[in-house]
C-alpha cells in the first residue's frame, strides 16, 4: 500500500495521530499482548532497546509488584484508526512515552527502516531504528517483504506530522479499555 490511497492521518486534520496507552497493572490485557508480539522480533533487537532506551520500564507482564507510576506505550494510527505502527519500549509513564514520541517526530530524517524475518516462514516485518536501537515496530507480521517496506514507509511518513493526544486511554477495573478516563 502506497502512494495517495494510504489513509494517513486523522480525519479532521488529515494528518496520523498517536495515542498512549497507560496499564493500571502488569497483568493487563493489552500489555500481555504487545509484550507477547514484541516478544516475537529478533534477540538482538531486545537488547538495543534494553541497553540504549532510557526511558524503558523493567517491568514485566506477570509480575506481582505494586506500580509507582502506570507504564506506558504508544501507537500511531491512520485516519481510517488503522493502527500504522506502534512503540518497540514500554515506557516508564504517559509523559516519558509523549516527550520520546516528539524527540522522534523532531529526529524523522534520523529515523531508518529494517525489514526483518517474523516468527514463521515467509512472515516478515519491519522496525525503525535511532542510532541502531529499535523505537517502532509493525503492529502485524507481513506475506512479503514489499508489503511490509510500503507498510514501513507509510508509517514513518506519517510520524513527523502526526497529532499527539494530551491523554492516556486506561485499562478500566473491570478490564475493559476506557479512552482518556481520569484517575
């Protein structure tokens, strides 16, 4: 998918938006599954993003330990709220998650595409790398290389004018997904 049919942006603006994700706790749903396709991608990608990313939580799905801050992450969706791509870290809390989005929205000529092998045969994916360490990955495994590069391209042409939410959506109690709740 390229060239002008690519929906690429939010609907009153015509440009992508981003939005963040806060987790009440390390058992949520939504975390489960990011970490678990996350999980998927290469070894050597893990560990750039281990050693390199700052702003990255150690905290893991399944972990009985008490949050001091909600972990975050972020993705970033096409007008038609297709998801284009979404963060490679978990991020510490909603702020550490927005200010990486805008230092990367500010660094997009910095920004480079590597296409690599998913977990099955002839599955394929991509991820975007800052100085070598993996920042945003594909949200979905790809049947060809040249579907997931237009797919790759499409998200990072849509990443240096996308629009910010000002809030996080969160998880409710009940585990139902709630957009921008107030704690």
């Amino acid at each position: 998918m390229t060239g002008s049919h690519v929906a690429l942006g939010d609907l009153r603006s015509g440009r992508a938006r981003v939005t963040f994700t806060e987790f009440r706790s390390a058992d949520d749903p939504l975390l489960r599954a990011w970490t678990r396709f996350r999980d998927t991608f290469p070894t050597p990608l893990a560990t750039a993003a281990g050693v390199r990313q700052r702003n990255s939580s150690p905290i893991r799905p399944g972990s009985a330990v008490a949050l001091e801050r909600l972990p975050a992450l972020w993705r970033i969706h096409a007008t038609n709220n297709r998801e284009l791509g979404r963060s490679f870290v978990l991020y510490s809390s909603f702020e550490a998650a927005r200010d990486h989005v805008l230092q990367l929205q500010e660094r997009t000529a910095d920004l480079e595409i590597a296409v690599i092998a998913g977990p099955l045969n002839a599955s394929r994916g991509w991820t975007v790398l800052l100085e070598g360490a993996p920042v945003m990955t594909c949200s979905r495994w790809y049947s060809s290389t040249s579907t997931g590069i237009a797919a790759a391209t499409g998200a990072l042409a849509a990443m240096p004018r996308a629009v910010l939410s000002d809030q996080a959506d969160r998880s409710a109690p009940s585990g139902r997904f709630s957009r921008r709740m107030l704690v």
